[in-house]
C-alpha cells in the first residue's frame, strides 16, 4: 500500500468537512478510519485513500473487496462495543463529494432510531476522556499503532 | 444459483414491507431487485436471497463480491436514466429486519437533496404507465426476462 503520489494516481488528502467533524482512528490497507465526533452514535467512516472518487460503484474489484473486508472488521469491532441492536452501512456523500461510507452501531433507544443518523440534529462532541477511551479500544482492537 | 430449501438454506421469502413499498425488477444472481413505489427518486433496492440475514457483515467473501457487483451493476443503469447527480447505496433495516440494499439516484433538486431519502415525507406512487415504461427500460437493460 502507497499513498505516494504518482502519475496516475494523485496524492489522497481527506475532504476539510470530513476532516473538521471526527477523529482518525487510523488507517486500514485501503481506507483511514475516523470516528465521528458524535457521542449519541458509535459511527465510525471509512474513506478510501483515493483522491478522486465520489461514488461506490468507481472502486474496482479489488478496492470493493478490500472495502467490504474494512466494513466487516469495523462492523464488528463496533458490535463488540455491546449493546448494539443494528448496524447502518451507507455511501451517501450528498454534502461532502469524497468516497466515504458511514458505518454506525444503532440501538432502538438512541437518539435517531429507527430514523436515519443523518439530518437527526447537531452533532454532540464526546467528553475528552470518553474519547480517548473509545479511540484507544478502537485503535486496539483493530491493530492501528 | 437456486433459491430451493435445503438442510442449511431456508427457503427465501420477501420481507412483507418490502413486498408492499416496491414493484419486483427482477432476479439477478444473489438478489432480487425491487423498485421502490416512489416516483420522487429512481430508488431500487437489492435483496439478496438469503433468508436470515440482516445485516452486510453476515455475508461471506463471494457473496459480497457479488452483492458489489450489482450495486455497481444497478448504479450504472440508474446513472444511464440521466440527470443524476449522485448516488446514494445504504444498508439501514432500522424498520425492515431482512438485509437489503438502497441504491437511489439523487438530483440536486429532487425533495429531499441534500437530505437523506429516509424520512424525507411519504413516498410518492408512480402513474401505471410511468412505472410500466421504468420497469421495461430497467429489465431490458439489466437484461431481465
């Protein structure tokens, strides 16, 4: 894996928006890991270290099944967070025009539910420590330094 | 393929919901492709013909792969309807326990950009011969039945 820049391939720099709104947890082969900077939902995001894909279907099948492997190991690492009645998986990318695919643990008395997270009020920024927690269970569990 | 119960496979039966919102496109080799009832997004829907699943982690390699394959299968078609701005590809199931696949195609002015679909008011029913005319040109060119 290289996120050198080369000919054919321009250096990755994640979108400001996705950038402002959470934290790196670290990267995984094809994609970095961020942890989105809301308390009501464990809603971690993928974004495929590829400098100009918006939509999912340009991935070829190689970076879709690397894709699928990276949301299956974060799914579960994120149901192993406990009490976790659904997981949500989804590219919308309607604001932020970067390949990214949301993936959030859902549970039947948060905030949201069964609505969509999106569009579901303003974000709740974590407690420092809370996150430092979650980031270091995050960054353990899936190996990242 | 078969969709024959066995020992291991129960046989696959259409979530009741799902049946109810949609109109059958046809079958392709893991799933079954719906057409949401909603003239206000081209909205298809994907499920793949596994009874008990409801959440993407729970398919095998193979079958993602395949599963990716349609997206990028339907993304393509729903892309050659013209005046699309943006897809949007999401597994929720907050409401409906029976895995399933949203592949919508969004226009910046459509009514719920720059929402998500979900929650964005009831769905709209197509007129009989506008539904008739996206069913054919959708099957043709998926080369369904």
């Amino acid at each position: 894996m290289t996120d050198e820049p080369s000919m054919s391939q321009p250096a990755f720099e994640l979108h400001p928006q996705l950038a402002a709104d959470t934290f790196v947890v670290g990267e995984l082969p094809l994609s970095r890991l961020l942890l989105m900077n809301d308390h009501r939902f464990p809603w971690c995001i993928l974004v495929p270290r590829r400098q100009e894909l918006r939509d999912l279907h340009e991935l070829d099948a190689t970076e879709s099944a690397d894709l699928f492997a990276e949301i299956r190991r974060v799914s579960l690492r994120l149901l192993a967070l406990g009490h976790v009645d659904k997981l949500n998986v989804a590219a919308l990318g309607n604001r932020v025009p970067q390949l990214h695919v949301h993936v959030v643990a859902r549970r039947t008395n948060d905030a949201a539910w069964p609505g969509p997270v999106w569009g579901s009020g303003p974000a709740q920024p974590y407690a420092p420590a809370e996150v430092k927690t979650l980031l270091t269970n995050l960054r353990t569990a899936l190996h990242l330094g």
